[in-house]
C-alpha cells in the first residue's frame, strides 16, 4: 500500500498542469510540529526532499517558503506584520487576530483538521470536574491559542474565575516540549495541549486524558487579505492544492503517516515512533469544510476566556476560493 501511495502521489505530481506565474513568486507558508498540522508536515516534507507538493499545482516558478511556529498567536502575529501570507492554525488565534483587525486583514479559505485536542489530568490527581482545578496548574500551549481559550472557557463555565493573569486556577503558557517534562516532574496538574504531545503525556508520564475535543475545528488555512487581494488566483491554486493534499492523506494514510514521522524528526530533531504516530492518528479528522456555525461557539469560548469583549462581525471571515 505504501508503493501503490507513492505511485498515486507521483502521477498525481507529474499530470499536474503547471499555474502561469509571475517568475520568482515566493509564498510564505506557516505551520506548527503538531500532527494537527498534517497537510503542512507532509507538504513541508515534499517540498524538503525535492516534490513539492504545493510547488508543482502552482507553477515552476513558484517556491514555497516554510516557517515553523509552536502556537497560533506567533503565525497570526507574522500575518499582521506581512511576515507570512499563509498559515496552518488554530480557530481561536485566527478570531483574535481577525477581531483585532475589525475584518480586514484575517480570511480562513479552507479547513484542515478536527480533534487531536485534550485535557490531560495526573493519574492519581482525582481531578474530574472543573471545580476540582481550583488552585490547581495547568500547562497550555500559548497564551490566547485555541488550546488555552479552549481550557479557560471550560473552567468558566464550571463556575471558576478565570483571567488572563491568574483567578481560581493557574494556567501557564508553556512550549509542548516543555509541558511533558513538567508534567513527568509533577510540577503540573494538567495539560491542555494536541497531539501527538496528548499521547506523549499518556505514554512517557501515565497521564489519563480528562476532557476529549474529539470532532471540533483544530487547525484551518488562513491566507492574510493582502496576499488575496495581490495574488488572488495562487490563493485559489493553493486552496485547491491543499484539498487535493487531504484527499491524497485520506486515502493513504499509511504512506502520510510516514512522512509525517520523518517531517516531526527533521523540525524537532527527535525521532518520533511510529506507534506514536498511529495512536496520535486517530484522535484526528481531516477535512477542508468550515463551519460558520462553529465559529460563534469560538466566539462565545473567547468572550468567556476574556480575549473578546463584543463579538465580531463575521460576515467576512471566511473566504470561498472554490
């Protein structure tokens, strides 16, 4: 199956008509060492290794600049500054940025990923409920990414006063690599963070996974307004790239799976086993849809969190390229 998965992506890559591009286009493309981020690590892999993926559907011409974040803020942060015209990212960073612009510099053109999120609590912490996290510490990956909104929404709703700079628990921006260690030492309570850190947490420390996102939005495409207004026909070559890109890991999961396993090697310098990557795996669902829905149940966990006070217009904040 992993032959016939090479086989397909090759025809795939070699029948592709080649986009008529402006010679020297560069785009800047943003993503995070998360197997939440699958189409960006397989992308970023074949672009590493010579068959670029986003390279081929887009023109000869054409060259992708990878940069690598650890959480949302930071790539929407490089989006606003024009550091980057698209990014893999996390619902709630996306809103923020999109808010704090009042609309005009933020568009989400596809989905990517649902699931791969959770709460993982100590083994022996007997904490069930957010009212047992009162005084507690928990480890979230930045502050203000989907991860963190995520966790202070859920304490608030379980009745415990929850700021951005303390409140009846502690929640502490901490790096993934950093959240296993901590919580191998019991310096943590818990973690809220994505995979494949979640499996880590459960494999290397006996962490048991309390609260499960299972279905809801993780990561979409976010293009700046810029980058769609200046070169609207590659945002739409690449929004369909990408499409095409989900569809291939679909339907040969085994073979992504592998280069996935050899992407997160070469951006964090430590072999991942491919174990890991199989129990990782299933806590995701890839799929390109977006759900306006969904977002004022984002809106609703931000307002909550306290990154957003009046709810945005978001009329305007998903862009359709099909």
């Amino acid at each position: 199956m992993q032959l016939l998965g090479l086989i397909v992506l090759s025809l795939w890559i070699v029948t592709t008509i080649p986009s008529h591009a402006s010679a020297g286009e560069t785009i800047r493309v943003g993503h995070f060492p998360n197997i939440t981020h699958v189409q960006g690590l397989v992308a970023q892999h074949l672009s590493r290794t010579g068959h670029g993926w986003f390279e081929e559907r887009l023109g000869k011409d054409v060259k992708i600049d990878w940069y690598i974040y650890n959480a949302g803020p930071s790539a929407m942060e490089a989006i606003l500054a024009d550091s980057i015209d698209l990014t893999y990212v996390g619902p709630s960073p996306t809103l923020n940025a999109y808010a704090k612009s009042n609309g005009d510099q933020i568009r989400i053109i596809a989905g990517a990923a649902g699931g791969g999120a959770a709460l993982v609590v100590q083994p022996d912490s007997g904490l069930t409920q957010p009212a047992d996290f009162r005084g507690k510490t928990i480890a979230t990956p930045q502050l203000g990414n989907t991860q963190d909104v995520a966790c202070r929404a859920w304490l608030a709703n379980g009745g415990l006063k929850i700021t951005q700079t303390g409140g009846d628990a502690f929640l502490v921006p901490t790096p993934n690599p950093d959240q296993l260690s901590l919580f191998q030492r019991k310096k943590l309570d818990a973690v809220w963070t994505v995979e494949p850190w979640v499996s880590r947490l459960e494999r290397e420390a006996v962490g048991k996974v309390l609260v499960e996102k299972s279905r809801e939005s993780i990561t979409v495409l976010v293009s700046s307004v810029k980058f769609l207004k200046t070169k609207r026909e590659l945002a739409k070559k690449f929004a369909q790239a990408h499409r095409e890109l989900t569809e291939w890991i679909l339907a040969y999961p085994e073979e992504a799976k592998r280069i996935v396993q050899q992407e997160l090697a070469a951006e964090t310098r430590a072999e991942v086993p491919t174990d890991l990557i199989a129990q990782a795996w299933k806590r995701i669902v890839l799929t390109t849809e977006v759900s306006p829905e969904e977002y004022q149940h984002f809106v609703s966990n931000a307002q909550k969190a306290g990154f957003m006070r009046k709810a945005p217009d978001l009329s305007r904040l998903i862009e359709r390229l099909n």
